[in-house]
C-alpha cells in the first residue's frame, strides 16, 4: 500500500459533485473496482456491470480496509458511521475522477493502441521511461471504459510520464477514452484484420484506431506505421485533427527508422536511428513485431524528452509477459525443452508473428519445433479462409509438429501437411487430456524441442500452459520476454 494521499474526501466530492455520508475525515492512497484485489487504504467504487453490481461488495470492502466507498444507492449492512461518497452514477463518478486526476497532473501522456502489441508496447514504454522519471501507467491490459479512467484516476499528481492502453473492439469506443485521456502523444503499432466480426474491412478498422487523435490538440503528436497498408489513411486522419506525425518503421520515409537487426539465438540487436539519434540495443527475444514496436517506444520516448539512449539501453532487461511471448527453459524428467507462451490473445496478424518467432527459436539436439494453437475469434465470416492460411506460414517457418484446438482450427488442420500433423480437439480440456497421454507415452514432447501455445482468450489456452509448465522438476532454468 502507498503512503501517499491519492484523494482526500474533500477532493474526491468536489471531483465527482458527490455527497459524504458517513465519517468524512477519510484519505485514500489508492482506487480500486473489485473487492478482491483491494488494498487498505483505496477508495472503492461500485460499479454497476452487466453481470455483477458492485454495491454488492461495498461491505467486504470495507471488512478489506478500504478508505470509502462511492456508491449510487442505499447499501445494506452498513454503520452510520461508514464512508460513503454518494453520487448519481457511479462510473459517471470514476470518469469525474479520471478527468480531475488529469487536471491537475502536468504528467506528459502517451497513449498506445493497435491491432497488435499494444500491450507489450505499452509495457517496454513503462520500463523505459519510469527508470528516468515517476511513470504512471495502465496494469494489465487495464484499457476498456473501466480500465482507462480507473488507470487516471490512480496517477499520482506528481507523475511525470502517464503511458495509458487503449482498446476497442467496436467503432466509437476508442473517442471518449482517448478524450479522457487527452494524450500528448498517441502511439498506433499497427492496423490489421481483427474483430472483422464487427467491421466491415480493414479501412473501418482503421478508422476506428484513428478515434485515438480525437482527444489530441493541435500540439499533439501521433506515431505510425510507416510499413503498414493503412499509413497513408491515419496519417491523413492526424492531420485533419491537426497533430503533427512521427513515422516508424523500416520505410525511407521513417523518422523512427530500423537500419538493422541481427538474431543472437533468442536474443535480438537492433540499429535505429531514432529522429536523427542512432541507437543500437538489445531486445531480449527475437520478431520482427518486437523491433518494430521497439523503434516505436523510442519515438514516444524522444518526443515526450527524455533519454533515448538510456531507454534503448534500458530494452535489453525488459521483464516478461505471462501469456504475450513469456520464454521458460523447463527442466523436467524428458529433459530441458522451451515454452513460449502466447495464450492471452490471438489474432491473424499475432498468430503469423507468433509462428515467425516460433520459427527462429534456438533448439538442442533432435528438438523440434511444435505450435499448440487455439481458435482466433471475432472474425467473422472470414474465420475460415484466416485460419486455413496459417498453413502457409507453419510451412514457412518450418513447424514441425502441431497442435490444434477448437472448431475453426478444424480448418487449419484440413489444409496443414499430414506429416505437421500432431492432433486436434474441440476444445482445450480435451486436447489437455490427449497431450497429458501422448506425454507420458513419450510421443509429444522431447528434450530440446520448443513449444508455443498461442490462442484468442476466449479459447481457454493458458490451461495448456499450466500442463507444460507442470512437468518441471526444479522450478525454472530461466525465463525471459517482452
């Protein structure tokens, strides 16, 4: 828990035009949405979901020593004497929160989208910069119409960098969070067909990620894909909200520009230069996705001030990602073989990463190359045809063996070689069975093999993971990722 005063009563009321009942003289060193992983001294506020009211845990809130609560109507179980910031409604009353914390914070603030690595972008942007300066930034994938104005409403008011995530899945969702963020500078990784079940192209998709400079003013900056299809129309979309553009990539007309990258076994050294600054650093996993993004960070860590060349030092001790890249070296009775787990989320453009990397991973003696995958979701009436074509791509990469989970890789499997076959399942708990067998009967796994598993969320993946991670014998070799 901080020691430091978050909000005062009286701030958190005139914030949100509230009312204290209740004891009055309370401070809050924190915010939180769930009861579960609050902390003593934070400030709960009830929200109302589709599934679950908040109000209902105002009283284990408070038993887990929260300062207040901000509710919108009568909470039973309650003493007279309990905290309560009373309001109209109570997300209404978070973005109040989010807007005031802003307001009064002269933090520079970056925010990140995209179809692909905005978290772990926004991840290598936080690492870089809160070793130069007090860096606010988004937990976990924190980047909805909960997790946004939840993020500001935590940023301290002596924050000197606040770096923000910001996802969608819809057109609109993205121009409220971005005006309530305000960012300084808006970083775009990429566009690429994702969520296609909502959109009726990439253009659209495009155009929703560019909502990103609705809450940019004239001095603001937004850096783009100089490699990506849809360049030219976002960066015809920053010019019309009048922000001035930062382009990244390996194209000539990047001002964040990859020169070179060399492949050290699982490590990467790149050579940028970085808007007239060349820097040369060392990611600590390969991908060309990874550099990319990396050439990105360095752009935003350029234009917000602060040190290029001790944030491009600072890349090489990036800490790992469970579920976005995280590389364990797993010792375990069959003998020591890597587990890459990519379980967290999966889409065309990841999932082509993903097997690229997979591709170049470093092996020892008869290991193999093995890819564990689940369905890639909201796609649509494109599903079929975008996961038949990730044959080509384990082909390419020179796959050994694979794994396949869930009704739309049933077209996967149909198009891959016979001898790339392992097997597939409907679902996860089923293929987790199977594997356990062939396992044990020697047959899937062998000592120097590397094995990703890779899949949207919704295909429940991770439990493979665990299956993998459960063979070890002394804990983790070593571990590491963006």
């Amino acid at each position: 828990m901080s020691s430091q005063v978050l909000w005062t009563a009286e701030a958190a009321t005139q914030a949100t035009g509230g009312q204290l009942t209740g004891r009055s003289d309370w401070a809050a060193s924190g915010v939180s949405i769930d009861s579960r992983s609050l902390e003593r001294g934070d400030l709960f506020v009830a929200l109302i979901g589709p599934h679950r009211d908040g109000h209902r845990y105002v009283p284990s809130a408070m038993e887990a020593g929260a300062s207040a609560c901000v509710v919108s109507e009568p909470v039973q179980g309650l003493t007279p004497e309990t905290p309560l910031l009373e309001v109209e409604e109570t997300l209404g009353a978070l973005n109040a929160l989010a807007g005031a914390a802003r307001a009064r914070c002269a933090a520079k603030r970056i925010a990140i989208t995209g179809s692909v690595g905005k978290t772990s972008t926004k991840e290598m942007v936080r690492h870089v910069l809160e070793r130069q300066s007090k860096t606010h930034a988004s937990a976990a994938s924190y980047n909805n119409m909960w997790g946004v104005p939840l993020t500001l409403a935590r940023m301290p008011e002596d924050t000197v960098y606040g770096v923000f995530e910001i996802g969608m899945n819809h057109a609109g969702e993205i121009t409220p969070l971005a005006q309530l963020v305000h960012p300084h500078v808006a970083v775009i990784t990429t566009v690429a067909p994702v969520h296609l079940e909502f959109f009726s192209g990439v253009d659209a998709i495009a155009d929703a990620k560019a909502e990103l400079f609705d809450g940019m003013d004239s001095s603001g900056i937004a850096v783009l894909n100089a490699d990506n299809e849809q360049f030219d129309r976002l960066h015809a979309a920053a010019r019309e909200k009048g922000c001035s553009v930062v382009a990244f990539g390996a194209a000539p007309r990047a001002h964040a520009r990859m020169i070179a990258t060399a492949t050290r076994g699982d490590e990467c050294d790149v050579t940028a230069d970085i808007c007239g600054l060349k820097v040369r650093y060392t990611l600590p996993v390969p991908g060309h996705h990874w550099v990319m993004n990396s050439v990105a960070v360095l752009a935003a860590v350029h234009i917000v001030g602060a040190d290029v060349h001790q944030a491009a030092e600072d890349l090489s001790t990036i800490e790992a990602l469970k579920g976005r890249g995280q590389r364990q070296v797993i010792q375990s009775a069959i003998g020591d073989f890597t587990l890459i787990d990519e379980s967290y989320n999966a889409n065309p453009a990841s999932m082509n990463a993903g097997i690229e990397t997979l591709g170049a991973a470093c092996l020892a003696g008869r290991g193999r190359r093995i890819a564990i995958l689940g369905d890639m979701l909201e796609l649509g009436a494109t599903a079929p045809q975008f996961h038949e074509a990730l044959a080509a791509s384990l082909e390419r990469a020179e796959i050994d063996l694979v794994f396949l989970v869930g009704p739309h890789m049933k077209h996967l499997w149909e198009a891959v070689p016979r001898s790339m076959r392992g097997s597939w399942a409907p679902t996860s708990e089923e293929m987790a069975s199977h594997l356990a067998q062939e396992i044990a009967a020697g047959e899937a796994l062998r000592e120097g093999d590397a094995v990703m598993v890779k899949g949207s969320l919704g295909s429940r993946m991770a439990p493979l993971v665990d299956l993998f991670e459960g063979l070890g014998l002394h804990g983790l070799k070593s571990a590491k990722s963006i």
